[in-house]
C-alpha cells in the first residue's frame, strides 16, 4: 500500500539508512507500516483524492488507473469535484447555490423540530398566523426551485420571525434565540419588555425583540428591517412604537 510521510522517520536501505521527509508517498510493507500509522508517522494515501487520508480502501491506495478501487469512501467526492469542473461556471454557481439553500433548509427544520409547537396547534389556536406561515413556506419552496438564494434567505428568515411569534402566543419559551441569515447575527426574541430588562441584567449584548415589536416587522423590507435592527443593535433599550409606510413617490 501508499503512505504519505507525516513525521520524518528513517528505514534501512541496502545502502545503510534514509530519511523520509513529511509529504513523500512511499510504499511499505503491511507490519512496517501498522506500526508507524499507530505512531502517527504515516497516513494512508488515497488515489482518488490524491492525499493522505485516516481511513481508505487498500486497493485505492494500490491501484492504477482504472483497476483503482471504485467502492473507496472517497470515489463519490472525486466524481463530484470532477463532474463540477466539467461544468460552466453559471451551472456550478447553481449547483452551489442549491447545495447552500438544502444546508439552510435542513438547518431551519432542525431549528423548528427543537421546539414542541406543531402546526397542528399553530392552525388551531392561530388560524391567521397559520396561513401566514404557510404563504412564507410556499416563498421558500418557489425560490429554492428557481434558484433565488437571496429569497431563499428572506423567506427563512420570516418563517422563524412568524413561528417565534406563535411560540410566544401559545405561552411557549420565554427567550428565544434566533440566527438571522437577512441580518447576518443572533437576536433575541422575548414575551415582554419585563423579559428584555432581565436579559440585559444577564449580560445579554445581541439586540432583543419583543413579540410585539416581532408582529410589527412582518410588514417591513428587507431594507428597512436592517435600519431597524441596527438602531436597535446601538441602543439596547430601544423600543419600536409605531411602523408606518413611507411613500416613495414624494
């Protein structure tokens, strides 16, 4: 099998004794070998990803060519970064966006199963609320079909804003803490202005949102929601009062 040199070490030659420098690919017999990999001296070297890995199929690190291994863990990466190099450049961007929006997708329904509230409840006890969810979630569905990362991420971002709604109306957690992709940090959600005053007697510096004030950016661009965020990111105390719409005509 194929090493890759992590440590110098030396090994006898008909010549007298030689010293491997981390990076060389050597080959060495089996018992030689179990002995430096359990010294951490060497990896085994993988022929499709062409480095040294910690765990790879012995015929990959053997073979050649088309006789090499293709039931090696590490074939299906290969292929993959092979196949997107043959792509044009606007088709890997696609791909990579997808891949970024299925990573974001899983990361929102990860988040929303932390949680005990389910939809059935949420259409029973907040009728409303309920369709508004579903209107964001079918946003989400479309922009991830046309490939519109940045929907993709405005959409999320309302669905948690909506669901931490319900969770406070249905006298759920009294803190909540949420990852905003739109504004790019953590923010804090709470019941009250009573709950804020105590997460800032705890140290808490992200800035914290009431469900009040939560209900009253559901209607905001995504322009205005960073003025807003930011105001309340300088001046923790700051409370939103009123929301009112400018016309962009005058």
């Amino acid at each position: 099998m194929r090493y890759q040199v992590i440590d110098a070490f030396k090994v006898k030659i008909s010549q007298g004794e030689m010293e491997l420098q981390p990076g060389q690919v050597i080959t060495l017999p089996h018992d030689l070998a179990i002995r430096l990999l359990n010294e951490g001296r060497i990896k085994v070297f993988c022929y499709w990803l062409n480095n040294a890995v910690d765990d790879c199929q012995g015929t990959c690190s053997e073979g050649v060519g088309m006789k090499t291994n293709k039931e090696c863990p590490h074939f299906k990466t290969y292929l993959k970064e092979r196949l997107l190099k043959q792509l044009p450049s606007e088709t890997r961007e696609k791909t990579n966006s997808r891949e970024v929006m299925s990573q974001k997708y899983n990361e929102l329904a990860e988040w929303l199963h932390s949680h005990d509230l389910t939809s059935d409840e949420i259409k029973e006890t907040l009728p409303g609320l309920y369709l508004d969810i579903q209107d964001v979630i079918e946003r989400l569905d479309n922009a991830f079909i046309v490939e519109d990362l940045t929907g993709f991420q405005d959409a999320l971002d309302r669905i948690k804003l909506l669901y931490t709604e319900a969770l406070l109306k249905c006298g759920r957690n009294v803190a909540i803490k949420v990852y905003s992709e739109l504004l790019g940090c953590h923010l804090w959600v709470v019941n009250t202005d009573q709950d804020m005053h105590t997460l800032r007697s705890q140290g808490i510096k992200e800035a914290i949102y009431t469900a009040g004030e939560i209900k009253k950016l559901k209607s905001m661009s995504k322009n205005d929601l960073k003025a807003v965020h930011e105001v309340k990111r300088v001046f923790e105390n700051s409370k939103i009062e009123e929301v009112t719409k400018h016309n962009e005509n005058l």
